[in-house]
C-alpha cells in the first residue's frame, strides 16, 4: 500500500499543470467544454486549432486571466481554482508572453524586465539589472537594454518581453501565438529564442500556427475545435497518421 502511495504522489509531482472537467463561458458562449489535460514538468505542448477554438482561453485559464465556471486546475502542485491567494502563488511561476508584447513604452527595455522582480519579488535594483542582462543575453538582445520599445523592431519586442517573463524565474512559460503580430522576417528569431529554450527543458505551452515549430519542439501535439480537446498527439504521430476526422481536415487546410 505505502509504495502505491509513494508511486501516486511521484506521479503528481511530476505534473506542471493538470484540468480537470474545466468549463469556461462567455454568457451563454461555451469557450471550453470540459477540458481535461495533464502536462509533464519540462514537456513541451503546442495547441493548434482554427480560429476560436478555444485555444488562446485554455491557456489563459492556467494563470486565471480567465476564470472558469467549473472543473479543477492544479499548477506546480498548488489548485488555483481554490481561491485567490492561490491565483498569485500561481501567476509568479508562470511567465506569459502574448500577441501583442505589452511593454510600457515609456520605460527602457532594462526598466521593463526589472519592474517585476522589483515589486512582486522584492529583489534588489543591483540584482534585478543583473538577472535582466542575463536574459536579455539569452535571448540576443543585450545592446537594447537602454533603448525604448518603440526604437526596437518588433522582433526585437517580442524577445524582449520573453526576457522580461524569464526574470521573474517561472516554472512555466505560456506563449499565446507569440509571432502572429510579426512580419514575416521576424517570426524566425523569435521562434529561435522559443526553439533555446525548449531545449534547455522549461514546461512550455504555445498556442501557434508555425507548425514547423511543432514538429521540431512539441512533445505532444493538441488540436482544439469548438471548446473540445479533439486529438492529442506525439508530432510525428499527429502530423502525418492523425486519427480524427476533424484534425484531418484542418492539416489538410493548412497545408494549402
């Protein structure tokens, strides 16, 4: 019995995030129907899936940027449907980068990856400007650090906010479709800075269409349709055997 118990509580420590049941509306708009997901610490999972499927809100939901009406989450071991306190425990660990990238345009690049860590964590000046330079680094930007927003590229932007998330140490990186604001010639750098860090083993959940990107990076594939997680897959797998009918047609679309 006591060895059942011990393998039971390895394999929850061993999840970064698990759903359970999870249902999100918006009025009478039935966002995610539901969902149920486990993800491994260090796994890396890309959601794909039309438009409106659902896919930008699930990840949202794991840091309560969205609250749900119903079901359990559990992040790092810590159930962020049980009440507030738990939501910020959560939102320190988990680093968010999104579409648009966020960064206050009246501050410095240097300014806009310290503020965090500054105010949320109550680290030094000295030690924040040290760890920012060190992501900036990281991500191939350290000559920017004194420049505003608006002298960067939108390349250049992107990977900025990526820094800024990586300075508060999260556990947990969620990216919600990171390049669709970019121009074409940009796209690949960020996607380089994703590619570093998947390698060097943070939990990733990405929500894109670079399906290129999926194939080299994810460990699991997802494709959402209508609120339902339709079909979950290793790369291989779901790119070139898919089983459901739904995921078919939407590879076939995308292909052309």
């Amino acid at each position: 019995m006591s060895q059942t118990v011990e393998t039971t509580a390895e394999a929850a420590d061993s999840l970064a995030v698990t759903m359970e049941g999870v249902d999100k509306y918006y009025g009478d708009f039935h966002a995610l129907k539901s969902v149920d997901l486990t993800v491994r610490r260090g796994e890396k999972i890309v959601l794909c899936g039309p438009s409106g499927s659902g896919k930008s809100t699930l990840i949202r939901c794991i840091n309560q940027l969205e609250a749900v009406q119903k079901g359990k989450i559990v992040v790092d071991g810590i159930e962020l449907t049980a009440g507030p306190k738990n939501v910020e425990l959560v939102r320190r660990d988990v680093g968010m980068v999104f579409q648009q990238f966020n960064l206050f345009p009246h501050m410095t690049v240097l300014e806009n990856c310290t503020l965090a860590p500054i105010k949320v964590r109550g680290v030094s000046k000295a030690e924040a400007q040290e760890t920012a330079r060190k992501y900036l680094a990281r991500v191939r930007i350290p000559e920017q650090a004194d420049k505003y927003p608006a002298q960067l590229s939108g390349g250049q932007q992107q990977r900025v906010a990526i820094a800024r998330a990586l300075c508060m140490n999260p556990k947990i990186m969620l990216f919600d479709e990171p390049t669709s604001a970019l121009d074409p010639e940009m796209v690949k750098e960020v996607l380089d800075t994703m590619i570093d860090l998947a390698e060097e083993g943070m939990t990733m959940l990405v929500v894109t269409h670079e399906m290129g990107f999926a194939r080299r990076v994810a460990d699991r594939v997802i494709f959402m349709d209508k609120g339902e997680i339709v079909e979950i897959a290793e790369p291989a797998t779901f790119f070139d055997h898919p089983r459901e009918q739904r995921t078919k047609d939407f590879l076939g679309q995308i292909s052309h």
